[in-house]
C-alpha cells in the first residue's frame, strides 16, 4: 500500500499512536504486508519537517514490531505541487517514497490540465518520477480522456483509490478508474486510509474485485508487484 495516513499525528489521519497501530492491524488482517507511510505536504503541514516525520517513523515502527514483527513500513510524503517541489526534495525538505526517485504528488482537485501537466513536468525536470496520487479525483482527469495518455507520455506513474474502484466515492471516479484499468494505464492501486471507520486502509476487496473482472495476475502487479519494485529499486 504506496499511499496512506497512518503515521501519528502530523496531519489528518490517524491521531496518536494508538490510532496508528489499530490501522496497521487492520491493514495486516486484511491481507496488506508492506505500508508507505505517505503524511500531506501542503498547506498546513509543511511545517512537519523531515526531521519530526522520521522520529514519528520510527516511534512507529518499533511499537509495529512488537506486534506486528513481519509488517514492512516505508516512509514518504503525498506532496501538494509547488514550482520548486523537486529541488526540495533533493534537499530533503521533502520526502520521496522510501528515498527512492518516485514521488508521490498530489493536486488540487479543481486543477486545470496546464496545472496538471506542468506540474508533472516540473517534477521530471528535476529528476524525480511523479505518482500521480489518486487521479481518479482530479475533475480534469475524468473529463479529458487524453490527459492520461498525455502524462504517462511524459514519464508520471498513476496510482489510483481502491475505495473509487469499488465505487464507494462516486460513480465519476469510479468510471474513470475502469476507463484506466482497462487500458492497463493505472500502475498502483492504494488505499489513502486515513481512519478506521471511513477511510480505512483496506485493499482485500478490491484486489478480489480487480481479480474477479480483469484477472488475478493483473490484480496482483497493481497491488503487489509494482509497488515492491518501485520501493526496491527494481522499477523498468
């Protein structure tokens, strides 16, 4: 799971450790091993430095070891897009995922494509691969058809909910996650649990959903196989 909000305090998902640790048991129970622990940067919580992202990390991720000894957690940011968001993160003002060349890069929903697309742009230009995080939400991605072709051309990776999948968020989102699944455009499938009652961080339904309409071996490179290659190093 490439995209969640589980790591305590720092922004609006889970609040403290306890509200962490329930999440991560859920996660696990329902079938999820490795998790990205991916906090906002935008807005607000830029003022949660690396720093204190890293300390949360590993206050994390020794009380998940006593309870959860197999679990792997990887530490990121979902970063809200800013002109000098690449040179940033090669500062380390900004986290990768897992301090790989991937970024994980939000928009605003109402963005226009010239926002969009020069945003990814500029996130390539300095290096770094875009994850665009949960496009299905973006408004301009469900209407304009070509975006997607359009920003896959340009190197962007495209990680999509697991909740807009099922259509638990809408039938717009949901028709525009099928339009990229079955164009095989989407490469990550994630949760973006924030709680543990309405946005949980649970994929077990949707990889038996994507299993059940587009096959197993698709189900699995969407919500296993990419996302260990990516967190690896091993991504082609």
């Amino acid at each position: 799971d490439i995209h969640t909000h589980i790591l305590p305090g720092v922004d609006d998902g889970a609040r403290d450790l306890e509200d962490s640790l329930k999440l991560l048991h859920m996660a696990w129970e329902d079938g999820t091993t490795d998790v990205v622990l991916t906090p906002h940067y935008r807005g607000k919580y830029r003022r949660n430095t690396p720093q204190l992202l890293r300390e949360r990390f590993e206050m994390l991720s020794q009380a998940a070891r006593e309870v959860l000894p197999d679990m792997k957690l990887y530490l990121g940011n979902e970063a809200g897009i800013e002109r000098d968001l690449g040179e940033k993160v090669a500062e380390g003002r900004v986290l990768s995922l897992n301090d790989s060349d991937y970024v994980l890069l939000e928009f605003d929903y109402g963005c226009s494509r010239i926002q969009l697309v020069d945003g990814v742009m500029a996130v390539i230009s300095s290096g770094y691969t875009p994850v665009l995080a949960h496009a299905e939400r973006y408004d301009i991605f469900r209407k304009n058809k070509k975006l997607a072709d359009e920003v896959l051309a340009l190197g962007a990776l495209i990680q999509v909910n697991a909740e807009s999948v099922l259509g638990k968020c809408g039938f717009s989102e949901k028709r525009c996650c099928h339009r990229l699944l079955k164009k095989q455009m989407v490469h990550f499938v994630a949760s973006d649990g924030h709680d543990v009652q309405d946005r949980t961080p649970l994929l077990g339904e949707c990889f038996r959903y994507v299993s059940k309409r587009y096959g197993e071996d698709y189900a699995q490179i969407l919500l296993r196989d990419n996302a260990r290659a990516l967190l690896s190093g091993q991504w082609k």
